[in-house]
C-alpha cells in the first residue's frame, strides 16, 4: 500500500460507471461533470448502455486520475448530481 492509504499507482485510468434515470441529455451532464474536474477527459471514450427496460442508462467514464483527492472529488460531484442513482 501507498503512503497515502491507497492501492492505486497514480496516474492512472480509472474507470467509473454512472447509473441514472434515462434522458436526453444524462451522458452530456455527466461528460460535463468529469471534464470540470479532470480537464484532459475525452467524452469520445464514453461507454453507455440503457437497461432492458430503457428507464435507467449507464454512462461509463474512464479518466486518468492524477490523485486519490481528484478521484474523491469527482465520485462526490457524480454522486451530488440530480439524475444520477449510484456511482461505482
């Protein structure tokens, strides 16, 4: 383990999927999330899946994370916003 506590060697890519409620605009609110805070993100890399009943959608970001602190602050950011039902 890290000095900081962490299993994770930074950088890194860390993948994060976004589960919420299916709209017309849920993948662009979340690319717009992750590139406040990981300004080198490329939305073009956005991996999304609707539910077999099409109400929920998954959004899968991965993102170079430069820190354990940039990574708190985004799954907190995800996790904050409206649409969004779970973050793993």
């Amino acid at each position: 383990m890290s000095e900081t506590g962490t299993l994770l060697q930074f950088p890194c890519d860390f993948p994060l999927k976004v589960v919420g409620v299916r709209s017309d605009d849920f993948a662009q609110q979340i690319v717009a999330v992750v590139q406040a805070l990981v300004p080198d993100f490329r939305p073009e890399t956005v991996e999304m899946r609707a539910s077999q009943g099409g109400k929920y959608l998954s959004v899968t970001v991965t993102v170079t994370a430069r820190s354990q602190v940039q990574l708190d602050a985004l799954y907190q950011a995800l996790t904050r916003h409206p649409g969004v039902k779970f973050v793993l």
